[in-house]
C-alpha cells in the first residue's frame, strides 16, 4: 500500500435550517418538456415522486444567503475540527456548479471563486494557501479530494481544506416536478498528508468520464413553462437515462477501487454513496457486491436523501459528518474503519474511493 495518501482529520457541516416538505409543492403548476400543463393532480405527481425517489423533504438556504455563505461556516466548523492552524492549509478547494446564485436573480458568481471567497471571509492572511473552485458535477467534492491526495503525493501540500457546497434551490424550474429533488448544503473536510504504511486516508480511487455520449444527460435549459422568464435557464436531467447509466457504469468503478485498495470486499464497513435518488442508490451498491457474488449487507449504506434531498456535492461530506456524530443510527464511523465513498453526475462522471477513515 502507498504510504503518502490524504487522511481526513476533521468535518463540518452546513444543514440549512429551513426544511420544505413535499407538500410545499401542491400549489405548484408542473408542465412537461412540450410546455403542456400536466393534468394529473399535485397529490399524485408527489406520491409517485416520493416513490421513486424516497424524499419526504429537503432544506433549502434562507433567502438571504449564497453557497459560499454556507461554505464558510462548514469550513469554520471542520478547521475547529481538525484543531490545526488555518493559516497552515496549502489548499483550499471547493467543488461547486453554480457558485453563488442571489434569491430570483439566476445569475451563476463565480468571480471571486467560492474557495477564494471562503478564504477571504476566515481571514486566512497566508499566500501560499492557493483556493480555487472545481466544476465535475456531483462527483466534485470527491474529485477535490482525490486532487489533493495527488498534490500531497508529489509533495506540494501537507494540509488542504475540501469544500463540496451547492444553492441548488436557486437554480431549479418551478415548472419542473425534478424541483422537489433538489436541495442546498455545504459539507468540508481538512486532510493532512500522512506517511505511515498502513496509516488512515485514501487507498485507491476510480475516475471515468464519459463526456461522449452521454454529457447532456444533465444540462441547463429554459422553463418548462414557455411564459415563464425567457433568458432564465435551470438545471434540467434526462432521469430515466440517467438511472441506466448509473446502474450500469457505477459498480464497476466501484469495483475498480477496492480491488486496487489492498482489502477484501469484506473488509468494507461503510459505503458513503452520493444521495441522488434512493433506489436507485441501493440499486447501484446490490449490484457492487453482486459483482462479487456478495450479497449487499445490512446497515452498509447510511442514507439521508428522504429528509435533506439531494445537495449535489455535499452529500457525501454531510452524510459522513452525520454519522460520525451519531445522527444516524445504527450507523457510525470509527478510525480505521475501510470505506468507500461513491458519486456519478453532470458530465457524466463517476468517482470512486476507498480510504481507512
């Protein structure tokens, strides 16, 4: 096993504290891709809705905030953590796709970076800290990560923050029944360069992208309702052809990294896979360990889509902080424990990692 890898010291977390449950939506008027108003009623749309994809509710940002407002208080929060001095970070990376959006204004703020944004706002006075965003889709958060297990490799950091934050209820159609989805939240980890032989943090990953064919299966696009503001654009997903190509491409490279990691598939005791759609996440892990004529174990896969929705990138890092702090019971994390953490999205991309917590 390499000996030089990022090992995670410390997590925080933003959960907004605003919680819309599904019936917030019965007044809403769902058109289809034809601009046409569906006839079936809001009652039905949500039942199937919760169905399909386990969500009961989600929590969306107060009107008066932006990502990188949540950003700065998961990071403050995982520095804490970590108990290390901020000012000793080399990098500071954050994953995001929209950046920061402005209640009704659809506008994506990139300019300063959210990373930059961070920095500046904990007054981290040292230069040679260099923050910068990351746009991958949902797998963002892990890619940062698995950038800055790279950088530590060839001996350019020792510390590095990794900011996986996303506003995603300002940037969906509200003529779109893929709206009730969507979900804002920041999740921030600290790693540190470790060197023992058998020491925590990353064993091995799996990256794949498979931007031909398959890259507008996630896009941005106008209203579903053609009165609605024309230069306004929202996040749009091809869902059905999303689910095939998850279930068809994710288990493999999740198979990838654990057999590079150096453990046995029964090693593993946590998969922290991304909350995109319920079923469709137990679907992806069944067909992991069926790779293995294995069948999926109990209590294997913490899940929080049904009460946070999904928060794009930082599902991953706030359902690993919740665990850890027990809020999530029978589940929890111990050092040492072999994990796996898993995302697909915009791109399409998929990312796979195996670490020792």
């Amino acid at each position: 096993m390499a000996k030089i890898k990022a090992e995670i010291i410390g997590i925080g977390s933003y959960i907004p504290t605003k919680v819309v449950p599904n019936t917030h939506f019965l007044d809403w008027e769902f058109y289809d891709a034809k601009g046409n108003k569906f006839d079936t009623p809001n009652e039905e749309i949500i039942k199937k809705f919760k169905a399909i994809t386990g969500i009961e509710e989600r929590r969306w940002m107060e009107d008066d905030m932006v990502a990188s407002d949540m950003a700065v208080i998961a990071a403050q929060r995982a520095l804490d953590d970590s108990g290390i001095n901020p000012n000793d970070l080399d990098y500071i990376i954050a994953a995001t796709n929209f950046g920061d959006v402005e209640k009704d204004n659809y506008f994506s703020d990139f300019m300063p970076a959210v990373a930059s944004r961070i920095k500046h706002r904990l007054k981290l006075a040292n230069p040679k800290a260099v923050a910068f965003d990351i746009i991958f889709g949902c797998p963002g958060w892990l890619q940062a990560l698995i950038m800055a297990n790279q950088f530590m490799k060839a001996g350019d950091a020792k510390y590095a923050m990794i900011v996986g934050v996303e506003g995603l209820s300002r940037v969906v159609d509200p003529y779109d029944r893929d709206a009730m989805i969507f979900a804002d939240g920041a999740g921030v980890v600290i790693v540190k360069l470790n060197a023992e032989e058998n020491g925590s943090g990353i064993l091995s990953y799996k990256t794949v992208s498979h931007a031909h064919p398959q890259a507008e299966l996630l896009f941005n696009d106008k209203s579903f309702n053609p009165n609605h503001n024309p230069k306004a654009k929202f996040i749009r997903m091809q869902g059905h052809k999303i689910y095939e190509y998850a279930l068809n491409e994710v288990p493999a490279a999740m198979k990838a990294a654990m057999d590079e990691s150096g453990y046995d598939i029964d090693d593993l005791k946590k998969v922290f896979i991304h909350q995109a759609n319920e079923k469709m996440d137990e679907q992806i892990v069944k067909r992991f360990y069926r790779l293995y004529k294995k069948p999926m174990p109990n209590d294997i896969m913490p899940m929080n889509i049904n009460k946070l929705g999904n928060s794009s990138v930082a599902t991953i890092p706030t359902l690993m902080d919740m665990v850890r702090n027990g809020e999530l019971p029978p589940h929890d994390l111990q050092k040492g424990d072999i994990i796996m953490l898993a995302s697909v999205g915009a791109g399409m991309n998929i990312n796979a990692v195996v670490m020792k917590y």
